[in-house]
C-alpha cells in the first residue's frame, strides 16, 4: 500500500499572509466564497497596569493554516448518501462531482469544514491535494506558494519523522475525531486544540 | 566582494524546447475563456504547444511593495490557466545568499488583477464635472491629438513650468514600458517642474544625509546577529517576496536571532518573529532612544572613545565650530540644554507609555548583546515630525558598539545589491525648478508664491513662475486617494481653471481615474513584453537578477503600452526623431538594456537567449558591512555626511534658522494631532495608516479574492472598544473635523489603547452624504508637510470611533 500524503505547516514560519489560500485558489480557479485553504488567526492575552503605565500582559497572536486534512478516518466519507467521497491509496480525500448530489452533509460532519459548497457547480469541493500535480511527481500549489517556506507535502510518518506529531493547534479541532494526516510544528506561544485562553479573530474571513 | 555570478536556466529542457516554437509577435489564437466563467474573448499570443500541453513563461511583480518578485505564468490551450512562484530549480536556490523571489500573496493574485472588471478599456474624455466621473469614450487619435494640442496650448501660454509628472509608483518596469518613456518626452519637449522624495521615504531621504548618509549592511547580514530590534518595520506585510527582508528576518529567527519589536502595534512581522514587544506611543521614539543613551550613560555602557573620535556633537567637546554651548545631544540627554531636562526613563515612559524599567532593561541589553542590530523601517517617519527618529537610532547603534560591525550596523535600513542594467535614456530635465513631493497642491492653488524658504523648499529656483496647469499621471492613484486630506484635494481639483489639463494612463478605473480629463488605458504586465530587474527597495540583501517578463497575451480591450503612447504624442509634437533616437521597436530598446547589462556581467545572455531563459539572477557570497572603514580609520575613510562623521550635531540642519522644528541635534518633538494636542479632548484616538498585507499600497484593492482574504477594518485595542460597546466585527464610524469614514472594527490586544490603525490603499468610496464607505485613512489624514522634508505625515492622526 501506498503511503498516506500529508500536509506539515511550521506555525513558527507563517506569517498569516495567505500566499497559500490566494495560490490554492488561482490554482483550482475558486470562486469568491469557496476557500479550500484558509488561515486561522488566534489571539489571546489582556492589556495591564504596571508602574502607571498600559502594558500588554501575555499578548499573544498566531495563525494555522489548514485545508482538507485527508484524514485517517474521513467523516466526510461515511455521512456522504451518494458514495461520491471515496479516499485513494496514497489517502488523498476525493470527491466526485458526478456522483454529488449537494447535499452538505460532509460539510456539517467535517470538524475543519473543508468540503464548501460551490454555488457555480451545484456540488461539493474540497482540497484534492492538487491531485493532478501529485500524480506528475509535484508538490501542491500551497505548498510551493509559501514566501517562507512554512510548508511541508509527503508521505505522512515522514513528514512526523521531520517536523514531530502534533496534529491540533487551537483553534483547530481535537484530532482524535477524525485522525488527520496533517503535522504543525508549534511556536513558543501555539496552544492546543481545547484551549480556552485566547480567541478565533478572523472567521469573517473563513 | 567575491561575486558568484550565474546564468539560471529557469525552465526545464523540454519547456525550452517546446517554447522553441513559439511566434512572440503573432496574434493569432481562439478565444481565451478563463475558466469559472469569465469570458474576456482575449485573443492570446499565438502558441504552438500541443493541446492540453502546458507552457511555463516568467513574468513579473512590477508594483512598489519593492519585491519585483519572479512568477511563472503557466498557459495551456491558448489561456493562462495559472501562475506557479519562481520557476528557478531547486538546485540553483542557496536559501543564505541567494534564495528565490517567491512571491507573496499579491502577485499570486496576478490573474485576477489582470482580468480585474474595474480595468480601463478604452480611451475616455471627461464629459462631467472634473472627479464626477462621467466618461465618453473616444478615439486613440482624439485622445493622442487633444493632448497633444493642449500641451502646446500650455506650454504657449504658461511655460514648461506649469507642466508636472505626477509621482507614482504602480508600475515599475526596467523599461521599455513604465515612466521613462514619457519622462523622456516630456523632457525634450522643454521639461517639467518635478519633485523630491516620495512618499514613502520623504524624511529619512531628507534627514539621512545628516547623521549617516549611505545605506546599511545588506540584508542578509542579519544572520549573524545575536540581537536584533526592529523599530517599526513590518517586513513580513511590506517586503514579503521569498528574498526580502522579510525573509531574512525569519531565517535569523530560525538562526537563534532574538527580535525586540518597538511599535505601537503586534505587526505580522512581530507575531512571525515571536519578538518580545514594546508597545510605544506613536510619534515618541526619540523620547525613547533619548532615554536609553542617558541609561547607557548614567551605567557607563557606550563606547566613549568610539564617540570622541567618530561623532560630531555627541557631547561638547566634539561640537563643531560655532555651535552654541549646551547644544550636544549629552547636553540634551542630561538635562544640560535649553529645555533643562533630564531625559530618565522615568521622563520617557510618561511620553512614551513605557515603563520605565522596561526602558532601562531594554537600553542594557542593546548595550551588552554583541552584535545588535538596530534597524528603522518608513513607518515612524511619515509622521509631523518624521526627520527626528530617523537621526537618533543611529547614535544608538554608535554608542552600543554595533556601527560598521557584522551583524550590528548603523541603526538605519538594509541594503542590497543593485542589478547593474540602464533602463531609456532620459536627457536632463531643462526646467530646474523643484518642488516636494507631497506640496503639489500648493503647486496647484498657489504656486507662484511658493519659495526656497521655509514654507515650501522648493529647490532649483529661488521661487516659482507658474502653478501646475498640466498634470501626466501615470499608473499612480496619490492625486486623490494616496494623497492626504481626500476632500480638501477634491476641491482643489474640481476647479478646473486652476489645474486645466490632467492626463491619467492607468490600468484600473481608480478614484484618481475619476479626476481624469483624459483618460488612456494602459496595458498590464501579461500584455507586453518588459524587462525587470529584481533589487527592489535595495533590501533584499547581496542578490539581485534580471527577469525578462514575458506577454502573454494581447492587450485587451484598446489598452496600449507605454511606450507606444509615448511614441505617438512624440510624433505629434513634431519629436518622433529626437524621441526614437534609431529605435524602431521595443526589441531596439531592449537590446540596448541587454547591452549594458553586459558590459556588468559577461556572461549575461542575447535578447533572445534571454527571452527563453527568462532570469538571469546574480549574487554575492559576502555581506556588505556599511561603515566598516569609516568604523576602522574615520579620517581616512569619512562618512558621506557634511562634517564625514556620525553627524549628532549638524551645523547644515543649525543653518536653517528653525530649531524648534529642525533641531541640529535629533530631539524629541510633541506632534500636532499628538496626545498632548488639545484636540486630543475631541478625538481621542490615534490613527496610523500602515501597509495592508493584501494591497500594494492602493494597487491591489480591488482584486475579488485578496478582498475575501484579507478584510479592511480599522484595528482599536479590546479596552478601547468595551468603552464604546464595540465588538469585533462591528461596523463603525470613524471621523475627525476632515471627513468620516465607515468600515468594521477589528478588536485586538495587538494593538496599544489610545491606538488605531487603518491600512493605507483603500479605493474610498463615497455614499451619499460624503462619508467614505471602503475604509480609505485619507479621508481623515492632514496635509500638513513635515518641516525639512515637507514629507506626508500621513500617520499622524486624531479621531473618534463610534459604533453605528
């Protein structure tokens, strides 16, 4: 069996700039609403008074970019009515738009909301990993975009191997739910999944 | 310097040989449908590729972020179907010299620009109002021949005086498209009244000069640093390409650097850098830097024998000749000097909201962390008082040992390599007289009144003889909404007996287009072919290359390129010659750049080798250490400042007479629109206007999906806005006595209290009761030049913010 590819995102490079979602989207040529990469802005802390002055007291900021996370165990795939999500042997996640009937029910069942109903064609979408260029031996569209080289694409216990296996920064989902085939490499200030500490900024955005 | 110069194939061997086929100049080709929809009925460049076969063409970022970043354009069936980043191999890439120019977000976006509904299609004449916006459309000839007959007209009646070439900055080619063509015209045509500084740099370029002169360490020096403290500076937003400063930022943090980030805000830059942050003020820094000389003084942590033999007026006994006693920045430091006070820390954290002990710890550890590299960004000086910071952080960086040393440097920008490339040769210019960039108004309303004296500073000429009657604007939106004081401009412009004629040649229909008498729409990058050279801002560190930027389509609509507009007004002002100089096509001009750039770099391809390989990058495997002579032997070896030392004091600033705005020392100067401003009861709260991450200043907003990624807001601090009852995401009013502006509020921590903050570029918007309803600042900024460098202190703001 093939390997299962992944994606790694190294917290501590990204700058929260969207390069990834902007390339994503001119690579799978989106429309306005449709984001199969997005950038979580997490902020946390609170402002204080010390020797008269207003400081920030553990003000903290980072950002997680996240796409399908072509899990281990695709919820998406077992609520579809349609059979039409169905996960190759190197685990990319796909959805076959003949068999979608648009019904959203893996939009609702996914923790990450990575299917998004595309309006222009009456079905579901998601990341497909850039399947067309994996299969020519390239790297996803995202994964090349990166002006800081955040991001990292191959096989899954690598990527682990390279950047470790933390797989749920706040505000992501705990990822035993669906045992995503995705590795974040933490910054000094990146909280887990559950944290209370700090809050989503951006979900007009997402 | 040992150069590593080298030819980069970019493509594989089997696009080169694919693209062998290719017929550049043919336009041929079935209808371009970009898919999803849009339908533009483009004709493409014609190509030979196989169905379905897929073929990579470099092209460039040509806006003024500086990056210049590389992309590829990647056309398959006649469509250009999507962009990839620097299609330089892997294997050519040395992420510590010379890593590629992958692009940031906004180039990304190039498609969508390109394709953009808001672009100019054909040539317009004003049928309305001046700024109402009404259009007719008009034939190339009627366009070309009434402007044409109205320069004739002006330069009849007024003189070459009245002509100006607005500043601008959407475009910058190497050549043969971009400004140099019609700057070269309208100079053998008899000249132009023309600008200094800009509107980005306008006080560092003024005050530079006397403290420092020159330009830092190269960029990618920082990776041997230890300690680096950014004061302002959002690289990561600003200079974000894959080889700019932003990215070297990030590779020292990978490196173990620790950043310190003084700035009102947790910029991006701050957050990527995991910098510990000091919130400031706005407007203080000097009270700051003031502070923490007199901790390195009162603690014995400076370099005295570097001071004594370096500086000039760092304390009296190095005062030049004829400066009054008290007059050194000791005296200043130490409370010797006119004002008579100390500056402790205790002083600065009631101006600059910083506690004292964090004054005190932060000026101990730049004296003590070797190497410490102190960099300044533009933010702090587009500000009322922006010549002052930009000379104290360097006596900083001379006291703390870090001047002229790797990894340290002189406490101003970065530097780079330049690309050794001439663009169109542009004769002088015959008219001498000079204004400041930002002063054009007054050009416009007042011009013959404006002098070399204190008020205006015009140059070249003792005064005026005529105001501004003809207006070229090229690729530029600052008439009206880069410009401060959107309404007050408004007026100016609408009367149409002051500025008579205003050309603008754009791409988009932006609310500067709106203004136009005529107005020519121009092509974009996909649309010509262009030559770029990659060193940007000049930070990018000691790599730079050239990019031949490749059209791959044909102009839509009836845009034209700049040259040829340049080529036919040239032709009807009876200069086709003069104008042409033998130079039949855009390959003649090129050719010559090819050339030039050989005479540099040997090795450096034909035109047509060129145009297949697409980028000839070259670098250095040395960083420049800025100074370090100087640093080893001042005499011999003097700084380009007037006295050749680190001018502390400087007895040219003395000259100007006005100390209580050009100090001769760098001196802490309260702001008009400050805290301590009475209409501070009124408006409480500050307003910057820095870069947004989405836009290139105002190029870029409006491209559909940089709009959904990132939204424009104003940022106010979380107490701020439990204050007013405002959550985030809430929309809200903002306003002061010069206009109001409606958009969302983003609540942050990352923001200090008393602090608000409105990226700068957005298309203001207007409903019907004039209140702007996109988030542009300058509804709300003052035109009120800063003192030497009559520069744009377009951060410097007071407002109110209402929930609505």
């Amino acid at each position: 069996m093939t390997k299962q590819l992944a994606f790694s995102v190294d917290i501590a490079k990204c700058t929260g700039c969207k390069a990834c979602q902007i390339a994503c989207k001119d690579k799978n040529n989106l429309p306005i609403g449709v984001r199969w990469r997005r950038v979580f802005q997490y902020e946390g802390g609170e402002w204080i008074k010390q020797d008269g002055q207003m400081i920030p007291g553990n003000v903290y900021a980072y950002t997680v970019s996240a796409a399908c996370m072509h899990c281990e165990n695709p919820i998406c795939m077992d609520v579809c009515p349609a059979a039409a999500i169905s996960k190759r042997a190197d685990g990319i996640v796909l959805i076959d738009q003949d068999k979608c009937i648009g019904c959203r029910y893996c939009s609702w069942a996914c923790p990450y909301g990575a299917p998004q109903f595309n309006e222009d064609l009456g079905v579901m979408t998601k990341c497909n990993m850039c399947v067309d260029l994996v299969d020519k031996g390239e790297r996803p569209a995202c994964v090349e975009s990166c002006p800081y080289r955040a991001m990292d694409f191959g096989p899954l216990d690598e990527l682990r191997q390279k950047h470790g296996i933390f797989a749920a920064p706040a505000p992501l989902p705990d990822s035993n739910l669906t045992r995503p085939s995705v590795v974040y490499r933490p910054n000094r200030v990146t909280k887990s999944s559950g944290d209370t500490s700090g809050k989503l900024k951006n979900l007009e955005e997402l | 310097m040992t150069e590593n110069n080298f030819l980069t194939k970019t493509l594989t061997d089997t696009v080169l040989t694919r693209r062998s086929f290719l017929k550049w100049s043919a336009a041929v080709g079935g209808s371009a449908a970009l898919a999803g929809g849009l339908n533009f009925g483009l004709k493409t460049v014609e190509n030979a590729v196989a169905a379905g076969e897929e073929q990579v063409s470099t092209i460039g970022c040509y806006h003024n972020c500086g990056g210049r970043c590389i992309l590829g354009a990647v056309v398959k069936d006649g469509t250009v179907v999507r962009l990839v980043p620097d299609p330089t191999p892997a294997k050519d890439e040395d992420l510590r010299t010379n890593p590629r120019a992958i692009p940031c977000l906004r180039g990304r976006s190039k498609i969508h620009h390109t394709y953009a509904p808001e672009r100019l299609k054909y040539p317009l004449k004003r049928v309305g109002k001046r700024g109402e916006g009404k259009f007719e459309r008009i034939s190339w000839d009627e366009a070309l021949d009434t402007i044409a007959s109205e320069m004739k007209r002006i330069k009849e009646k007024y003189s070459n005086e009245a002509f100006y070439f607005m500043y601008a900055s959407g475009e910058n080619w190497k050549g043969p498209d971009g400004r140099d063509p019609m700057r070269r015209l309208m100079r053998l045509f008899g000249g132009y009244t023309d600008y200094y500084g800009s509107y980005s740099a306008a006080a560092y370029g003024a005050a530079l000069p006397f403290i420092t002169a020159g330009s830092g360490n190269s960029a990618e020096d920082v990776l041997n640093s230890k300690l680096i403290v950014l004061f302002g500076d959002n690289a990561v937003v600003n200079n974000a390409g894959g080889d700019n400063a932003g990215y070297w930022y990030m590779k020292a943090k990978e490196n173990g650097t620790k950043f310190i980030v003084v700035d009102p805000i947790l910029t991006d830059t701050a957050m990527a850098l995991e910098a510990e942050w000091v919130p400031i003020i706005p407007g203080t820094d000097v009270a700051l830097i003031a502070a923490m000389s007199h901790v390195m003084v009162k603690e014995d942590l400076y370099d005295k024998e570097f001071m004594a033999t370096h500086a000039t007026g760092f304390d009296e006994d190095t005062l030049p000749e004829g400066a009054p006693r008290n007059s050194s920045w000791m005296a200043y430091i130490m409370g010797h000097g006119p004002d008579k006070v100390e500056k402790t820390p205790a002083w600065a954290a009631a101006i600059t909201g910083i506690p004292a002990d964090r004054i005190a710890s932060l000026a101990r550890e730049i004296a003590s962390v070797k190497p410490c590299a102190l960099f300044q960004a533009w933010g702090w000086q587009r500000r009322a008082y922006g010549e002052q910071p930009v000379r104290a952080l360097p006596i900083l960086a001379a006291m703390s040992g870090n001047f002229g040393i790797s990894g340290g440097g002189p406490g101003i920008r970065p530097s780079g390599m330049a690309f050794k490339m001439s663009g169109m040769p542009v004769p002088n210019n015959p008219v001498p007289a000079v204004i400041s960039v930002f002063t054009w108004p007054d050009f416009i309303t007042r011009g013959k009144e404006m002098t070399s004296g204190a008020r205006d500073k015009i140059k070249g000429v003792d005064k005026l003889s005529s105001s501004m009657k003809f207006m070229w604007n090229q690729a530029g939106n600052t008439v009206i909404n880069q410009h401060s004081d959107i309404n007050l401009t408004t007026k100016i412009l609408e009367d149409d007996t002051l500025l008579e004629f205003l050309v603008t040649f754009e791409v988009m229909m932006t609310p500067t287009a709106k203004f136009a008498d005529i107005l020519l729409p121009g092509t974009t990058g996909f649309e010509a072919d262009n030559i770029i050279t990659g060193e940007g801002h000049g930070i990018k560190g000691n790599h730079a290359w050239a990019l031949f930027n490749h059209k791959i389509i044909e102009p839509m609509y009836e845009c034209k390129e700049a040259l040829w507009i340049a080529e036919q007004l040239a032709d009807r002002l009876g200069l086709g010659d003069e104008f042409r100089e033998g130079h039949m096509s855009r390959e003649d001009w090129m050719q010559d750049m090819v050339k030039s750039a050989q005479e540099s770099y040997p090795d450096f391809p034909s035109l047509e080798e060129f145009k297949k390989v697409g980028i000839y990058k070259v670098s250095s495997n040395k960083s420049t250490i800025a100074f370090a002579d100087f640093r080893a032997d001042p005499v011999a070896n003097p700084l380009r400042t007037p006295t050749g030392k680190i001018e502390i004091y400087s007895p040219s600033l003395a000259a100007y007479n006005e100390p209580e705005e050009i100090p001769a020392i760098p001196k802490y100067i309260p702001e008009w629109e400050g805290l301590s401003d009475p209409l501070h009861d009124k408006y409480p709260l500050m307003m910057e206007t820095t870069h947004f991450v989405a836009r290139s200043h105002s190029t870029f907003d409006n491209v559909d999906y940089l709009r959904e990624a990132h939204h424009q807001s104003i940022w106010i601090n979380t107490l701020d806005a439990k204050k007013r009852g405002i959550k985030n995401g809430d929309m809200v009013k903002v306003y002061n006595d010069r206009g109001e502006v409606h958009l969302p509020a983003f609540v942050t921590h990352r923001i200090r209290p008393s602090v608000t903050n409105m990226y700068q570029g957005a298309w203001y918007m207007l409903n019907a009761n004039g209140v702007d309803t996109r988030g542009c600042g300058n509804m709300l900024t003052k035109y009120h030049p800063t003192p030497l460098a009559k520069g744009n202190p377009q951060h410097t703001n007071l407002v109110q913010v209402e929930k609505l």
